[in-house]
C-alpha cells in the first residue's frame, strides 16, 4: 500500500485508517462492497465505486488531525469538510 489513505482497486482508491498507512491490506470484493483487511481485522468497508476517489470522513479528519496537530478539531472538521467537496467534484 502506498504512503497515502488509499489503497487502489480497479482503477479506483478507497481509504483506510490513517494507522494503515504502509501496511499490506487484503482487499476483498463481495457483491458490491470492497471489504478491507488488515491481517485478520476487517479495517473498513467500502460500496464499490467508479469514482477516482473514494474517502470516508472519519479516515480524512484523522489523517489531518496528525498532519495538523497544531489545529483545532473545529478547524481540522471544516477543513476536511472542504477538501472531501473538492474530490466530490473531482468526480464529476
């Protein structure tokens, strides 16, 4: 996995616990879910999607929250808020 949230599956990247960053996941697609492992610990759960991006909200804001200590979590939630609108966008 590479040195960022996302991990890639066909073309597209979905994101994981910023404590899985440089760890080897398994990814798992049933029906049309991505179910994502991290040894034997289901790390998170992803509707499968043709989107570049795919973010959950809580693994953005904790991502920031280490990149950005020196921030508040009202500042830290405001920017996630932001950043996540502009990969929606993106999908477009």
């Amino acid at each position: 996995m590479p040195s960022t949230l996302l991990v890639s599956y066909k073309g597209s990247g979905y994101s994981v616990p910023p404590k899985f960053i440089n760890k080897r996941v398994k990814l798992i697609p049933i029906d049309n879910k991505l179910y994502i492992y991290y040894n034997e610990l289901l790390v998170t759960v992803h509707s499968l999607s043709s989107n570049i991006f795919n973010y959950k909200n809580e693994h953005y804001k904790d991502a920031l929250k280490i990149r950005i200590s020196s921030k508040g979590d009202d500042s830290i939630e405001e920017m996630a808020s932001n950043n996540l609108k502009m990969f929606d966008y993106m999908k477009k």
